[in-house]
C-alpha cells in the first residue's frame, strides 16, 4: 500500500467509523427529537458513502466496481437532502415543506436516473489510488453527473 492509498484509507475508515457511532448514537437517544432523527440519517449517509468508498480500493472486478460505485451514490445522493433537512430544523425556518420536498423530489429525480450510463459512465482505475497491489476504483462520470454535482454545491 503506498503512501497515499494508506492515507486515504485511514481517512476513509475513520469517517465512516466516527459518522456511524454519532449517527447510532443520534438516533436512539432517549429523548429523541425529530431533528436527532434528521442528523442521524444524515451521518449515517456520510458513514454509507466512506464504506461504500473505501471498499472500492479493493475491487478488482470493474463490472462489480460498476454496481459498487452505483449502491455507493445512493447515500452521496442522500447527503445534501438530510443536510438541508437538519439545518432547516436547527434554525427552525418556516415553511419548511416546500424547500425540503423540493430536495428529496431532486434526490429521487437522481435516483431514477443512477442505474443509467447517463449519470455515471462506469468504474476505473484511480491514476493515484492504484498500484501493484490495490487496482482502487473510482467513479466514472456521465454526461448529467454534473447536475448532481451543482445540486450538492448549491444545497452545501
């Protein structure tokens, strides 16, 4: 493992494990609020994508990484939508529906169009996450990838 692939594993497996211990821990707190719940979906997103990430570095098979990278932006595509949600709650802005039901309504839109080469091309070997021992997979992106990705900016 070179020294990057090290650093991006341990970057990685720290994310998804720290995000997947406060999204647990948000979700079943005893006086659990809506908005606990909110946050705890939104970490627990974040902990799918980083898992989901860093199993790509060992994928050798690219049909296999394909369908990986395609289960992997099911939660990437969940992350702004429960950001916007939770911090809507926080600052506890009103009308909330609206808004919010606009995001999901896009996220879904997105994932309609996920199984499609038009949303991502495919998966390929990373120029700095492969080597002699590790073939690290990454996303390929199709032509509409560029509107979840303006998406994700703008709602960020």
């Amino acid at each position: 493992m070179t020294n990057y692939q090290l650093h991006y594993f341990v970057a990685l497996l720290l994310t998804s494990l720290t995000t997947f211990g406060l999204g647990l821990f948000a979700l079943f707190l005893p006086r659990r609020k809506h908005i606990h719940s909110i946050f705890g979906l939104y970490s627990l997103a974040i902990a799918g994508w980083s898992l989901l990430q860093l199993l790509l570095m060992f994928i050798e098979n690219r049909a296999l990484g394909e369908i990986v990278v395609r289960i992997c932006h099911v939660p990437i595509l969940l992350i702004p939508a429960f950001f916007l949600h939770f911090i809507w709650r926080l600052v506890a802005l009103r009308p909330l529906d609206s808004l919010v039901l606009i995001n999901y309504c896009v996220c879904l839109a997105f994932m309609a169009i996920l199984p499609s080469r038009l949303f991502i091309a495919g998966a390929s070997p990373s120029p700095y996450l492969t080597s002699n021992r590790l073939p690290g997979l990454f996303t390929d992106p199709g032509p509409l990838y560029i509107w979840h990705v303006s998406w994700f900016v703008m709602i960020a």
